[in-house]
C-alpha cells in the first residue's frame, strides 16, 4: 500500500509573496476581533458597579447555572448585586431569566428562592423560564415582559455583550458587572467571550426569534404597580 506524503507547506520566498501572507494574518486577527471592539465601543459609558447604575425599575439577572438544584457561585454572585439594587432602591422589580428547559433543571425558581431568602419579596420576582442564551433573555425582557430599561447583571467577562444585546433588543440598559475570582470558571468564561462576541453581533444584525416566544406576560408591570 502507497503511503501518503503530506507537503510541508513553505513560506513564501520572494519579497511580495511574504508581504501578502502577513497582510492576510494582519486582515485575520483583525476580522476576528471586530465583535469583540464592537461590544466595547457601543457599551461604552454603559457598564459599571452597583453604587453607579441609575434607578431603571427592572433588574434582570441572567442564569449562570446551578449546583445542586441551587445557583452556583458565580450565579449567588449576580444575585447578590441584585439584592443590594433592591435595597439600594435603584429597582423594584427583578426579572430573573434562565434555562428551565427540563424537569429536572430549573434556574428561575432557584434564582428566586435565593432573592427572596435575601429579603427580595416574592411579588418583586419575576421569572422568564425560557432565557436560553444571552439574546434569547432580551429579545423575551422586551417583547414578553414589556421591558424597556433595565439594569442587567452579570460576570464582567458577559456584562458588555448583555447590554449590547439588549439594547439591540430594544431594552435601554445599564450593566453592572459583578467581580469574580479569577479561577477555571473564569478564564473559560473570558475565552469563551471572544467566540460568543461573533455570534452576539449575527443576532444584533439579523435579530432572529429567540427559541421560544410565547404570549405577553403581565408579571413585572405588576411587579412595579405592586411596588408602587
């Protein structure tokens, strides 16, 4: 049997052939981080800390995952700058969107439990059961829940291309972006960032459906008539 001989690839040997390989890695790096310069510049001004964000009414929490049927660290993280919002008086409604796509997986209500145990009231949670991905919880915040601003929370690796997704949306908002340790879940989360940033800037263009619509839902106008 002939075996295969693979041809190492060669450099070019003239002058003009290696200006044009590096002008095609340069045109490469940089068409792969444009969504990422996207996200940064069109949420400049736009992402800060607890004590920074104005009153907006809504907060929406994004799912992070659970441990145990309860929210992992990263999520516990979020919902404590959801709580101190609240108490802050910078919101009276938190719509809390995740993955409850399963019997068994159900961050929602696990996301509520955690804020009512933290003295968020019952009446000022909302859940969105049907916040698959980043652009499926916005495109739900406004067309569903009748969000029009809000202060969103999450890691900072993912505040940016939240608000920039949500404001493609149509929900004017302000991210705050929770510290976290720079552990495992962190670098995969901040790797995982430039690749989410291509996708981000597909669904901003071309705005699709998200995976699951569904009717308006009334709960956060009264979560905020109930709050007076």
């Amino acid at each position: 049997m002939q075996r295969i001989r693979w041809k190492r690839p060669r450099p070019p040997r003239t002058r003009a052939g290696r200006r044009r390989l590096v002008q095609g890695l340069v045109a490469g790096c940089v068409l792969a981080l444009a969504p990422a310069t996207w996200l940064y510049t069109s949420t400049g001004g736009r992402v800060g800390t607890v004590a920074d964000a104005p009153a907006a009414g809504v907060a929406v929490v994004f799912g992070a995952g659970l441990r145990d049927g309860q929210p992992s660290p990263y999520l516990a993280d979020r919902l404590d700058a959801a709580v101190r919002l609240y108490r802050a008086g910078k919101v009276k409604a938190v719509l809390v969107t995740g993955d409850n796509s399963r019997p068994t997986y159900d961050e929602p209500d696990a996301m509520r439990g955690y804020l009512v145990r933290h003295g968020v009231p019952d009446k000022s949670v909302v859940s969105d059961f049907a916040g698959f991905d980043t652009w499926d919880s916005c495109v739900r915040a406004k067309k569903v829940f009748g969000v029009d601003r809000a202060v969103l929370v999450s890691q900072g690796f993912h505040i940016r291309r939240a608000v920039a997704l949500c404001e493609a949306a149509g929900v004017r908002s302000y991210g705050v972006g929770v510290d976290a340790p720079h552990d495992v879940t962190w670098y995969y989360g901040g790797t995982r960032e430039i690749f989410a940033a291509g996708k981000a800037l597909l669904d901003a263009v071309f705005r699709p459906d998200p995976t699951f619509l569904g009717p308006k839902e009334p709960g956060v106008a009264r979560a905020l008539a109930a709050a007076g």
